[in-house]
C-alpha cells in the first residue's frame, strides 16, 4: 500500500474527503517529524513509539578497496511495535 492508497482507505473510514485525510496525514507526519528532530519519542498506545537512538562512531572497511574508514556518530529513527498491532500481525 502506497501513500495515496493509504490516504483512500483512510478517508474512506474516517468519512473524510481526500483532500481533508491528506491534510490530516500531511500534518500527523510532519509532527512526528519535528517530535524526533527534537529527540522525543511519539508513543500510541498499543500501536507503538516513534523515538530515536545513538549510534556511536564505528570503523568501517570499504568492500571493493579493503580500506578501513571511520563512521561517524549519529542519531537514528527507530520504531518500537506495540502489544495491540504485534498480535494483529501475528
């Protein structure tokens, strides 16, 4: 399911028009978003958390060279599956 399927099926649920569930969608994203550039974490009960974590500098070795190379510390966006959708997908 792309984006614009997924704006579909919602719209369809919620009752919603196209334009309105894209708007809704278009802000609900750019929350989350601007929630984990400030490094908190988003947390839907039974869905899941949005947070991110640090992963630290490490030594990598290119593949087609051999050279080792140095990587670089960063933060990273991760997602933590809730109880309710993990035993939906079981």
């Amino acid at each position: 399911m792309n984006k614009a399927d997924f704006i579909t099926a919602s719209a369809q649920k919620a009752g919603l028009t196209k334009k309105d569930m894209t708007a809704a969608l278009e802000a609900t994203l750019e929350t989350i978003t601007e929630t984990l550039a400030k490094k908190d974490s988003v947390a839907f009960i039974g869905f899941g958390t949005f947070c991110t974590s640090q992963r630290a500098a490490r030594q990598g070795v290119n593949p087609s060279t051999g050279a080792k190379l140095q990587i670089a510390a960063t933060t990273v966006a991760k997602f933590k599956v809730g109880a309710t959708l993990k035993a939906a997908v079981k």
